[in-house]
C-alpha cells in the first residue's frame, strides 16, 4: 500500500502554477502535464489511463485544429475550431479516466471514496484533476475525522 501523498510528490505542481504555465506557454504545458500526470498516475493506481497513441491522437487535432484555425479561408477556419472542440471532449475523456482511477486508487488503496465533481472534471478538465491529486491526502484525513472512533469495550 503506497502512500496517499506518492501522487501529490510525484505531480509536485499547484494548480495555480499549472494556470500559470498554461497561459505563458499558450496552451502547450497542459499537453506536458498531461503526459507526466498519465505516467505518475499509472504508476501509483496500475490503472492505464492514456496509451501512446491516445497522445498521438489528441496532439495531432490540437495542432492541425490550430494550424487550420489561421489559414484565412472560412472552410479552413470551421475545420479548425471543430478539432479545437474535438480535442477538448477527447481531453475531457481523458480526465474523466483519471477520475475513474483516483477514485478506485482511494477506495482499494486506503478506504475511502473520493469525491470528484463531474461538473468541474468537465468545465476545467486538467486543472480539476491537478486540484483532486494535490487534494488527496487532505480528502483522507477529513474522511478520517469523520469516521467514528472504534471502542473495544462492553457497555452493560
């Protein structure tokens, strides 16, 4: 049994920063970190969350929909934003597999379920994720607490 902390050391990035990343590389840390995060995540829960070719696929519909997006034909542009749309619901696929992991890692693992709201999985998708990992050990411990002490003894 690993230690409910492994993910958040492994993952090692606040969700503010991760915004931050995001916004100065114009969107291409979040592909990084998604990379890295899938890694981290097999690892600790052995649950395969995004194969090489699911990268492949959702890198390629992020940059020909960019590419297609500046060409100045209206075709093009339509094109273009409909991969950009395609490579969010692949992402939100994506989130909603790790989700799916964490969620069964928690319960297997160390006895507790997970709360994982599936409005915020898809409304901020990668950041929501971020947020659920640094949050785990934090999700634990409340659980803890709320569970009602054990006692041994008889009452007569």
């Amino acid at each position: 049994m690993s230690d409910i902390s492994t993910l958040k050391k492994q993952n090692n990035l606040k969700t503010f920063h991760l915004i931050l990343l995001t916004v100065v590389t114009m969107g291409l840390y979040s592909n990084i970190w998604m990379y890295k995060t899938a890694a981290a995540v097999e690892v600790v829960t052995r649950i395969k969350t995004m194969t090489t070719t699911f990268l492949i696929v959702y890198l390629g519909m992020c940059g020909i929909g960019g590419l297609f997006s500046l060409i100045p034909h209206l075709a093009f542009i339509f094109l273009g934003i409909l991969l950009t749309v395609v490579a969010w619901f692949v992402s939100v696929a994506w989130c909603f597999r790790v989700r799916r992991a964490l969620r069964a890692y928690a319960l297997t693992e160390h006895n507790f379920e997970l709360r994982m709201n599936r409005v915020y999985s898809v409304l901020f998708t990668f950041y929501h994720v971020n947020y659920c990992i640094n949050a785990l050990p934090r999700d634990k411990q409340k659980h803890q607490e709320k569970k009602p002490p054990t006692s041994h003894s008889v009452q007569a």
